[in-house]
C-alpha cells in the first residue's frame, strides 16, 4: 500500500481565518514533506520532516506552520492567508529524506482558496 | 544547484502512437530519476523511476532511458491509450540529506491522446 491521505479534499477560507490541513500515511515512512502546487506549475518543496523533526523549510512565510505529531501525521496550520496563497497543497512521504533512490509517494492534495 | 529541463510542453498523439518526452539535468552528482503523472485534480503518481546504476527500465508500456554522460533521461510510453492524458512531471535528486536530498522537477509535459 503507498497511499498518502489528505484532508479536506478542498477548503475556502478567508484571510482572518485560522485552518488546518491534515496529511496521514501508514507506510512507516519516516519523511513527509509539503509542497505548494499552482495551475500548470510543477510542485514546489516547503517544508521536510524527517523522523518527527523539521529538517527543511524553503523560506516559507510564517503564516504557513507545519506540525508533525507523530511519524503518522502531518499538519499544516494556516493564519492570516493571502489570495496568492491559493493553490493545491500536496503531502508526500518517504521512507528517509535522503538516501540514495528515496521515493516519494504524494497524496491527493487540498484545493485551497482564499478569499 | 540543480536544474531541470524538460521538453516539449506540450503533446499530442493518436491513440495507438508511442509518446517520448525528454528532461535534461545539470547536476551530474544527480542519481535518481522519478516520473510523475498527474491526472485533473489529483496528486502526482510516480509511475517509473530510475536509478544511475541502470541506464534502461520498463514495465509494460512505459520505459525510462537514462544517458549519464548527456546528462538525460527519457519517458517512453508505447501503444497510447485516451487514458494516458494528464500531465507528466519529471525529477532529478541527489542523494545525501538537508536540501541535497529535494527532488527537483521539470516544468512538465501535457500529454494528450486522440481516440
């Protein structure tokens, strides 16, 4: 099984709002990642976890905060979000962050719009 | 750092045709070569990858070449079906951890097929 879960499948929210997107895998991964994917651009890297703790972050403003409360889950906390901010936000996961031929395998992604 | 390029944008077969796109890569210290196809609406799907210990990989319709000295590889798909359209990503990484480790990835390729 290489299946990465995510939800809400889609989320409109207004740039007071404070939501959560949430990202599951059973695989035993110990790497999960989020990218930021806009319309007929290719997935643009965020943030890396590797083993439940944050090993990357691509500069990434800090209304985006992500959380990893266990090897299983993956979250991302939103805050005060602009409408450039719109996009697919993709999961994905590994079973390291760095080794030789490490695959990752993404979930279905959240459509995010903000209003 | 690395860099991805990956032609042509755009493409159009009849169904029944072979499909090839092409992705350059400037790092030679690259060694591992993903393929993603995503689908409207949906997260990529790794369909091939390859590995710089092997310059040739196939599993039914598809194949991957890898040229270490050119520095490219390639997605053949054979006997199109109206099902393979979407748009297919390519991606090069490094192994080793940090950033080294981030799957870089080409612009992508639109693919479609003609019934």
């Amino acid at each position: 099984d290489t299946e990465v879960t995510q939800t809400p499948k889609h989320l409109v929210m207004g740039m007071t709002n404070k939501k959560s997107l949430k990202c599951e895998q059973h695989m035993g991964h110990r790497a999960m990642y989020w990218y930021k994917q806009k319309a007929k651009k290719p997935p643009e890297l965020m943030f890396v976890y590797s083993y439940e703790k944050l090993s990357i972050n691509e500069s990434v403003p800090s209304r985006f905060s992500p959380e990893c409360p266990n090897s299983s889950l993956l979250n991302l906390h939103l805050h005060a979000l602009q409408p450039e901010d719109s996009a697919l936000y993709l999961c994905a996961s590994s079973q390291g962050s760095g080794s030789f031929g490490e695959t990752q395998y993404f979930g279905p992604g959240t459509r995010l719009l903000v209003l | 750092g690395e860099n991805v390029e990956q032609h042509p944008s755009t493409l159009s077969v009849q169904e029944g045709d072979s499909a090839v796109i092409k992705c350059t890569y400037s790092d030679s210290a690259s060694n591992y070569f993903p393929w993603y196809k995503q689908e409207l609406g949906k997260g990529p799907q790794l369909i091939i990858d390859i590995r710089s210990n092997v310059g040739e990989k196939k599993d039914q319709r598809i194949a991957v070449t890898l040229n270490k000295t050119a520095k490219h590889f390639s997605l053949h798909i054979t006997e199109t079906q109206p099902e393979d359209s979407a748009v297919y990503f390519c991606a090069a990484r490094k192994g080793g951890g940090g950033s080294q480790g981030n799957l870089i990835f080409g612009k992508g390729t639109k693919l479609s097929v003609k019934p």
